[in-house]
C-alpha cells in the first residue's frame, strides 16, 4: 500500500525535506516518528536484499560472512551496513493456479501440483498462505491462512474457464496480500505461479506486475505447464518473472517430478543472507535501481536475489 512520507536527508550540513512513497525494499535507518507539524519524519533510508547463495550443484553455502560479500548500485559499490544470516524466517507464499481454458487439459496437474508444494513447504502455525485463481480475472479462493485444509479446500474449489488474467493475479497478490505482514524483512515472501504463461486479458502490464513483487519483497517460482519441450513465448514471460525476482521456472512432465524441486524450494526460503546499505548516491526519484550482490573471488557460486528497487520519489 503506497505511504505518503516526509524523508529528511542530511546532505552535508544541510537537511533537505522531500516527499515520498516508501517501497518495499526501503527501510528506515531510525524510527519513525511525528513532528510537532503532525509530519511523519524519518532519516535516510536503507535498501535490503534477501538472498541465497549455492555452489553450481545448486548446495546451499550457509556460512558466508559480511566481508565475502560485495554489492553494487548500477555502478557504484556501495557499503554494507548491515549483514545477517537468516533461517527459517517464517514464510508469505502465494499459490497462483492459471483457471483458463488454455490449460484445461493441464488442470488437474496443476492441481496436484499446488496441493503438493503446500504440503511439503507449508509449516503449521508458522507460515502462511493464500490461493489464487486467475482466468478472466483474479479470484481470491483462500485468503491468508496457516490454514492446511482451508487451502486446500481452495485449490480443489477451482473452476476452469475463461482467458487469461496472469499479471493482475501478481499485481493484486503482491500489492493486497503479500506485503502486509511488518517488518517486511522479518518475512521471506514467495509465489509459486502455475501455469502456461500466456496473458491475453489482464488491465495491469507485464512490468507493473513486476514493479508490485518487487515492492513486496516476493521471490516467483513459476511451474510451466508446457510438456512440448520447445520453449514457448508464455514460458519465456514466466521465466522473466523468476529470474528478475531471484527465483527459478521448472517444465515438469508429471506432479510427481515437482517433489525435489519444492523441497529445494523451501531449503532456499529458509536459507538466506540479509544485506542492509544506504544507496550512494542517494536518489529519490522512484525509479527502478539495479542491484547486484556477489561473492568476493568466488565465480563458482551463485547468489540468487533481485535484481533491483523501486526508490521513493521526491
């Protein structure tokens, strides 16, 4: 949900107030408070970046320190000003099933394979979820919950029918659902999309979908529902969202294929470094910044994160 915010930053000696919204991946360096004005007033904000790192057999590297770590804003190194190793922070996922009629033979496989990552991945009492269906439009059928059986109850309640409506089922689980819970880095927030990637009937862009997960702090794992193995343009727009968010598309044949990946799957979420930096230069433009974390003279591993942030607008 977009904030207006009064942000005070020190240049120098001198203090310039602007107004902003705050995204997602923008936290407060000091709390916030009011002004005698009633303004919410905080200092210069932070940029954090959840992420994990593997060797190329894809094991998970746990023991990383702050110094192995470098990150860049477009060009510019910046310093880390904060580091963490997290684990088994409790999870924010959201279950996409694509209910149009360009997956009907697909459908019960689409199913089983939403039903399955919830039973392995999701953690009583401690992680929640929602369930998604998209054709037409979006439907909530399962809203946020620990809930096991309610959400499977809504998988099993999809209907298929209709077109295609892929962006605005992201736009609305990312912006309405998943960005809730605070702080926002105290949660590891994932979707799990399954579906052909093909969107003929949505009001939100390809981009403005990414923008919310973005805003979100949300990881995609897309699940193509293709079994041609020739790769089709709705699987190159589910890898986009997985690779621009830190995630990963798999094209299994059967539900059945899907078990090691969703275990891999929730090994990462509950795997992952925390980076804090304070972007310099500091630019309150609200535009989209690329960042990119590496590991110091480690070219053998491989760090999955976003690739980047919405900073607030003067």
């Amino acid at each position: 949900m977009k904030s207006a915010l009064l942000i005070t930053v020190a240049l120098g000696a001198a203090a310039v107030a602007v107004i902003a919204q705050q995204p997602s991946t923008v936290q407060p360096q000091q709390p916030v408070v009011p002004d005698d004005a009633g303004r919410i007033i905080m200092d210069v904000t932070r940029v954090n970046i959840l992420f994990s790192v593997s060797d190329k057999r894809g094991r998970f590297i746990t023991d990383l320190k702050k110094e192995d770590f470098e990150v860049f804003e477009g060009k510019n190194r910046q310093s880390i000003a904060e580091f963490m190793s997290e684990s088994d922070l409790p999870l924010r996922l959201a279950i996409l099933v694509d209910t149009s009629n360009s997956i009907r033979d697909r459908f019960k496989f689409q199913q089983e394979a939403a039903l399955e990552f919830l039973r392995q991945v999701m953690r009583p009492k401690v992680d929640r979820a929602i369930v998604v269906g998209f054709d037409t439009e979006a439907a909530l059928v399962a809203d946020l919950t620990d809930n096991l059986g309610d959400l499977e109850k809504g998988v099993r309640n999809l209907r298929p029918g209709g077109g295609t409506s892929l962006y605005d089922a992201i736009f609305f689980a990312c912006r309405d659902k998943l960005s809730k819970d605070q702080p926002r880095h105290k949660f590891r927030r994932a979707m799990i999309i399954i579906s052909d990637g093909d969107d003929n009937n949505s009001r939100y862009s390809r981009d403005q979908a990414l923008e919310q997960a973005h805003k979100a702090d949300v990881v995609i794992y897309s699940i193509s529902t293709n079994i041609s193995r020739n790769q089709s343009d709705g699987d190159k727009i589910l890898n986009y969202f997985a690779v621009e968010t830190g995630g990963i598309t798999f094209f299994p044949f059967k539900v059945d294929d899907l078990t090691q990946h969703f275990e891999n799957i929730a090994n990462e979420l509950r795997h992952q470094y925390n980076i804090f930096y304070r972007p310099e230069p500091l630019k309150a433009d609200g535009l989209y910044h690329a960042v990119d974390v590496k590991v110091r003279g480690r070219k053998f591993m491989v760090v999955r994160a976003r690739k980047g942030y919405y900073a607030p607008r003067m």
